[in-house]
C-alpha cells in the first residue's frame, strides 16, 4: 500500500474536517485505497502552523503555503483556505506538478475557476473540488435509484441549503461577508453544494435565473483571532460593509427537460444545516434532508394505490459506501463520515497517479474541477476505457470495462459503493467485495449483514412491501 503525502493549506473549519479524514480513512475502507501521510500543514502565521501540526497530527508546519509547494515529497496539495486564496494556490500547485483537491466554491469568479482549469487540463493530474455532500450515502442512494430509473424520467428537482448563522445582525464581518474573499455569500457558500447535488442526480443546466438579497448591510468588524464562521464575535465598535448576497433563490432548467430550482440562505432561523432535495420522476419520487441524513424517503408509482405513499430507506451497509462504514443501518453517518468517503474516493485515483510518476493516462483522470458532477449525460458519452488495469486497493486484476459501458469514474464508483449499475461494473464491483470480505475484520454480525443483503439484492426498506 503505498504512502500519499499530503500538504494542507489552512487550519481552521475545513483543516479540521479533512485532517480528520486522512487520519481515518484506513480506519474506515479499508484495504484503503492509499496511506494518507500528513507531512505538512500550512497556516497563516507560525504559531497557527505549529499548533495546527500538533493539533491535527501533521509532521511538519509552515506559515509559508509556498513551501509545499516547492515540496518535492509532497504528492496533494489540499486546499483549505478562504476562497481569495483557492486560484493562486492550485495553478501554483499544477504547475509544480501536484495534484489537488481544492474545497468549494472552486474560485471567486468564472475567470478565476476558468484560469484554474486551465492550469490542470493538459497536465494529467488528478484535481477535484470538495463536494462532499454528495457522499452522503443516501444521496448516492438516490443516485443509483434514478440511474436504475426506479423513479423514471425526471420532471423536477427542488433544493434548498438553508442555515442561521448569520441571522443575528451582531454576527460579525467574517470573511464570508466580503466580497473580495469569498467571491458571494450563501451563493458561494453554501447553494454551490445543492448546485452540485442537482447536476449529480439530474444533469447539467441549460438556463439559469435568480434574485440575490442582502438582509443585513452592514456588521461589526471582527475583533481578532482566527475566524470560525463569525463566532470571534465584534464588539460594540465600527461596522464594516457586507457585500455579499445573504439569501438566494434560482430557477433552473435542466438540459434533459427537468426543470427545477435552488434556494440557499444563512438567514433562516431554526435551520441548522438544512440540504433537502425532492424529485420528482414519471414513476416515484424521492426525498432528503441531511438534517435526517441516514434517510432517504422514496415512494413508487408501482406500489398499488392502497399503500402509495413515501416510505423511509436507512442506509446501511446495502447501500453506497456501505462496506466501509458502519454494519448496522442507521447508525448513524455524519459529517466527518462524508469528508472520509470523500478523501477516499479521491485517493483511489491520487493514489494511482502517486505510483506512476503522476502521470495518469487520460482515460483515468479524475473529473475535472469544472466539471466534477458525473452527471448522467456526461455517463452516456461511453469511454475509451478498455484496458486492464491493477487495483491498488487490494492487488486485484480488475477486469476492462467493455468499450462504451462506461467511463472509468463509473468503475471506480461502482467499486467505491459496492454496488452495481452496469454489468461490467458489477464484475469490479464483485472484486473489491470478495477483497473486501476477505479481510473479515468486523466479525460475524456485519458479515451476516452482508450476506442477507447481497443475497436479497435489495434495498433495506422499512415499511409496507
Ligand atoms: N465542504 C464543506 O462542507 C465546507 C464547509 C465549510 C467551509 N468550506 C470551504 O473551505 C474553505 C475554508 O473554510 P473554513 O470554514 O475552514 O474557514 P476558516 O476561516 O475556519 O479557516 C480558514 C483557515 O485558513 C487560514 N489561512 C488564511 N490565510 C492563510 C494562508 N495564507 N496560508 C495558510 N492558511 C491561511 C486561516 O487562518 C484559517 O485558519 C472555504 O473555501 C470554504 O468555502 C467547505
């Protein structure tokens, strides 16, 4: 198994979060699918660095971002910093030949996540943006619910990401509130995830409109220290201008005819970190609300009309990423679990490109990072991928995709949710269940578990049927 050094860039909310990740990662999938080293972290001043290397179990630390770049042992540079900072550092990053995980939103501005592609397309490196929410398996439930055309065409996606934070007008002037940092505020913040969601599960958009508001102009400047989403509180001083959006509403059409909208504030008292989405197909419907993130609600146009209605899936080790997380449906996935699916999905192919020389061929790059939604219109293109191609997660042959049966991301889905969309998939998938159930660390109740899900191929569904 081979190492994965990693450089964070930033320590604070996000640093936590993916520090987190790599430490558990092997914890959780495992054979994983590399050994995340955290070799160095990066901070704004020294004894920020210091105290986030001790912190968060990095070996080294920096208060020079520039240095991990300049880092020859350094495979990833990881970007965590406020969203001024995401464009320098990852095409400073591509042209050192790294490869990156940046978080979102990508950049500020189209030209700056514009420049950022740019820098990364013609290098063979692997780069992607963090999206975890995604992750969530029951929204990669719903992923493969609608791949499998359980609900039929899609007619609607309705998303919402609606938080508190910042209702209070005492909050202070973080720098999510200025333009010149963060590039928008809920639109950038938070909607971008819900954005992401929609092109994940419907496909990309064709047409776009939307109001943006600002509800509370002005806030108190910030009175020191390292900001963690406006809880270094103002004081009773100056105020400063905010000139970001606080609230967001979009309506979207959908390239294949779906039509939908987006909604997104930071001003909704009594929400907390509320993703819901609903769609509506030609035969069913789907629903979810991270805030019940083990459950997906579905309800089939099949069922016979006397027990229609929305019934609860608890995602479990049936389901996407199930294998690798909890035995037991229900028991509970969080956020720290989305950012480990996340770190390990992405180390497949960081972990790949780290044993060959960073160079990958084409074919198995990761989604790029404008277009990281695998949406099914980009699935449907068919691929060149046909080769053989060795499975550094457990040392097995994975078999070649026959041409046109899908790209290599499907593949590399399939095996990463152990579950199978598409028969040359299910041969991958296949193997990395036989490794994986060769490891037998867990004991005989999640092995039981599987079985009984295997052997029934079907979804954990509580309630009628
Ligand atoms: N995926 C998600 O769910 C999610 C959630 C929150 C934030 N984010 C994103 O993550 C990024 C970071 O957000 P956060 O909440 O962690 O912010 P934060 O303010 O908590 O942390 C940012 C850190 O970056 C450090 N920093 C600033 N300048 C630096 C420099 N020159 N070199 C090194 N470090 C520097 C700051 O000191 C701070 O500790 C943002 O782009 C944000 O949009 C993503």
């Amino acid at each position: 198994m081979q190492n994965l050094n990693v450089g964070l860039i930033g320590g604070g909310f996000m640093g936590k979060a993916h520090s987190l990740a790599y430490a558990a990662m092997p914890m959780f999938f495992w054979p994983a699918p590399a050994l995340p080293v955290r070799k160095v972290i990066a901070e704004a001043n020294e004894d920020l660095a210091s105290e986030a290397a001790r912190r968060f179990g990095f070996e080294k630390s920096t208060s020079d971002w520039r240095s991990i770049i300049d880092d020859p042992d350094i495979h990833v540079v990881d970007i965590a910093t406020p969203n001024h900072l995401h464009a320098e550092i990852a095409i400073a990053a591509a042209e050192a030949g790294k490869h990156i995980i940046c978080e979102k939103p990508l950049a500020r501005t189209g030209e700056e996540s514009k420049a950022m592609y740019d820098a990364v397309k013609d290098k063979n490196l692997v780069h992607m943006v963090a999206f975890n929410y995604r992750r969530t398996p029951a929204v990669a439930l719903a992923k493969k619910y609608i791949e499998e055309g359980a609900i039929g065409r899609i007619l609607s996606f309705r998303g919402t990401y609606l938080q508190d934070w910042s209702a209070d007008p005492n909050s202070p002037l973080s720098w999510r509130f200025q333009k010149s940092i963060a590039g928008s505020g809920a639109l950038g913040d938070i909607a971008t995830h819900v954005i992401d969601m929609a092109r994940y599960l419907v496909g990309e958009f064709s047409a776009v409109n939307a109001v943006l508001s600002t509800w509370i102009p002005e806030r108190p400047l910030q009175s020191g220290g390292a900001d963690a989403l406006g809880t270094v509180r103002g004081g009773e001083g100056p105020r400063g201008q905010v000139d970001v959006d606080d609230e967001v509403m979009t309506m979207i059409r959908f390239a294949n005819g779906a039509v939908g909208s987006v909604e997104a504030t930071r001003n909704a008292y009594g929400r907390n970190n509320y993703i819901t989405f609903e769609i509506h197909g030609t035969e069913g419907s789907i629903v979810f609300n991270y805030e019940r993130r083990d459950e997906l609600q579905v309800c089939f146009a099949s069922d016979p009309g006397d027990r229609r209605g929305f019934r609860t899936v608890y995602t479990g080790p049936a389901h996407p990423y199930g294998d690798g997380l909890w035995p037991i449906p229900a028991l509970g996935i969080g956020y720290g679990e989305t950012k480990i699916i996340e770190l390990t999905t992405s180390s497949r192919p960081l972990q790949k490109a780290a044993v060959s020389a960073r160079v990958l061929p084409t074919d198995t790059r990761w989604p790029s990072l404008t277009t990281q939604s695998s949406s099914p219109l980009r699935r449907n293109r068919g691929s060149r991928f046909s080769r053989s191609t060795v499975d550094q997660t457990g040392g097995a042959a994975v078999p070649p995709l026959r041409p046109g049966t899908g790209t290599a991301e499907d593949a590399q889905i399939a095996r990463d949710n152990c579950q199978p969309r598409r028969s040359a998939s299910l041969a991958n998938a296949s193997v990395y269940r036989k490794t994986r159930a060769g490891s037998g660390a867990s004991g005989s109740t999640r092995q039981a578990a599987v079985s009984e899900q295997k052997r029934r191929r079907m979804p954990r569904i509580h309630g009628l049927r």
